[in-house]
C-alpha cells in the first residue's frame, strides 16, 4: 500500500525563511522545501529575491496532523509578527504519495563536488569519475540528506581533512560515530576515507533502513553499522564524533555526546544557524574541549573542538 504524506505550506518573509525551515525541520524530523528547492539540495544564494517565500514541510498523513497544524498555526502567530513583513497566512494543505514525494528530489539533485576527492552522485544520474574520486552514490528516499545542504556540506569538508590526516593526524584508530545519519552520507564518507569502522544512528526507522540501502549501494555494509539504537546506550568511546542536528539537541545532547568521545578526539557540531551558534558555544563550554576551527557556510555554522587528553 502507498504511504501518504501531508505537505503543508507557510508563506511568510524571506527573513523568516531560516527560522520557519529550522522549526519545521525539528517538527517533521525531515527536510523542507523553499519555493519548489529542496532545503537539503540548494545552496541559499540560488534564491530569487522575494519578499514572500513559501516553506513546506511533510507529514505523515494520519489523525496526528491535526496536531502538527495547531503547532505550526501557533509558532506563526507567535514569532510571525517579529519579522518585518509579516502577515498571517494560514498553512495550505494537500497529500501526496510516497512516490510523489520522493520523485521530486530528483529534480534538483545532481552530482556535486565537495572538497578535494568527494563527490555526491545521486544513483539516476551519469558521472564520469576523475582517477582519484571517492564516489557517493546515494538515493535519499525519505530521509534527509543529499550532502548539497551546507550542513552536509561542512561535515563533509572537515571530515575530508580529518580522516587525510589534515588536523587529525594525533588519532589513533579513527573511529567514527555518526549521530542523526539521515540518508547514511557521513557515515558512507567517512567509511570511504578510510575509517576502519563507523556508527550511525537514527531515530527515524526510515532513515536507519535508508541508511542501510545506501551502504549496500556503496559497497561499505560490513565498515558501518546502522541501527535505531539511542545515543546514550551506544558503548564504547570514538575518535571523531559527528553530529549535524538542531542547535537546540546538541546542547541537549552535550553530556551523552561528550560521553562517547575518546580523550583527545573530535567532536563537530552543525546543523546550526549563525544566530544560534553562541546558544551551542555556551552549551559545550566548560567541558574540557578546545574550539579549533569554525567553518560556515552561507546562515550556518559547523564547530570543530579537539578533546583535551
């Protein structure tokens, strides 16, 4: 049977794009759309300026959306009228099929590279590799992340770096833990790069069986291990810890992120808006790490630190 999804649309300004996207990001567990432009496939230069943009998120299509759209009403009505421009516009709702949903990824997803050697290759699309590429193949499904979002795309940077040697050449056995894996694309590129093992985890079962397909796809099923398994309950200590979450997790999540980073490994944070980066710097304060890079990308950031050991 076809799953069906709510897509439910918000018009507001083109300053209140970001923050509408985030709210709607940690309220679906999903990517949104901008104006047609898939969040997790567009750099947000590629915009037309606008004075109003449509944000349009995905739900499951059952009795729980009527919920889903109070929420959203509220959060509009309250933080609405701080953005020059505002006026209410009540969420617009249709449904459509899996199939549907997922079909319109593939019309802004294509190959892409990122760094020196990687390069995102959706499965439908051609490319012809240079002699040294570490080719991602990936099909997104429903989860989120293609690697074009500048999130990904930061992670991915340094994780190139890191696992070069470049900034990373004190680790000793370069093991990584992949919270919030979505599609599986740090955790495949970190396998690629030459990590001897990787943990990704999930809370979406989606994500966790896309994730999976996706290492099949790359031939990388027996270096990364993905499951639904919580973040607290995951043993052992890693090298690199990577997480590309909401701001306002990572903080939540700091202690249990820190507990399961080796001394002396990395830990790298994105996943956070500009305006939200000293609400994430406050948060890993005081914890025995040392900043040693902040990346960015367009409204985001990605915090780099070095444990102390």
């Amino acid at each position: 049977m076809t799953k069906e999804w709510a897509q439910v649309s918000c018009q507001v300004p083109s300053e209140m794009v970001d923050a509408v996207a985030e709210y709607l990001i940690g309220l679906s567990g999903g990517g949104v759309g901008i104006d047609n432009l898939v969040l997790d496939t567009f750099s947000l230069d590629t915009l037309e300026e606008s004075p109003v943009k449509t944000v349009t998120a995905y739900f499951p299509a059952d009795e729980s959306i009527g919920d889903r759209l109070r929420e959203i009403e509220a959060y509009l009505t309250e933080n609405g009228p701080s953005f020059a421009g505002f006026v209410y516009r009540e969420p617009t709702v249709s449904t459509i099929t899996e199939q549907d949903w997922s079909t319109s990824w593939k019309e802004h997803f294509k190959p892409l590279r990122i760094g020196r050697r990687l390069v995102v290759k959706p499965t439908w699309e051609d490319f012809s590799p240079e002699a040294e590429d570490l080719v991602l193949e990936l099909d997104p499904g429903m989860a989120f992340g293609t690697g074009t979002h500048p999130t990904t795309m930061l992670c991915l940077s340094v994780l190139e770096r890191l696992l070069s040697g470049e900034g990373g050449a004190c680790l000793k056995s370069r093991d990584v833990l992949d919270v919030g894996t979505g599609s599986g694309i740090l955790g495949i590129a970190a396998a690629k790069l030459g990590a001897p093992g990787v943990t990704a985890i999930d809370i979406d079962s989606e994500a966790v069986r896309v994730a999976r397909e996706n290492c099949a796809l790359n031939g990388v099923s027996s270096l990364v291990t993905v499951s639904d398994t919580p973040l607290e309950r995951i043993p052992g200590v890693f090298d690199i810890v990577i997480a590309n979450i909401l701001a306002e997790d990572l903080v939540r999540m700091a202690p249990t992120l820190m507990a399961r980073l080796r001394p002396g490994g990395i830990l790298v944070l994105s996943g956070i808006l500009i305006e939200k980066e000293e609400l994430v710097r406050d948060g890993f304060s005081n914890r025995k790490l040392n900043l040693t890079e902040v990346a960015g990308e367009n409204e985001w950031s990605c915090l780099v630190y070095r444990q102390d050991g």
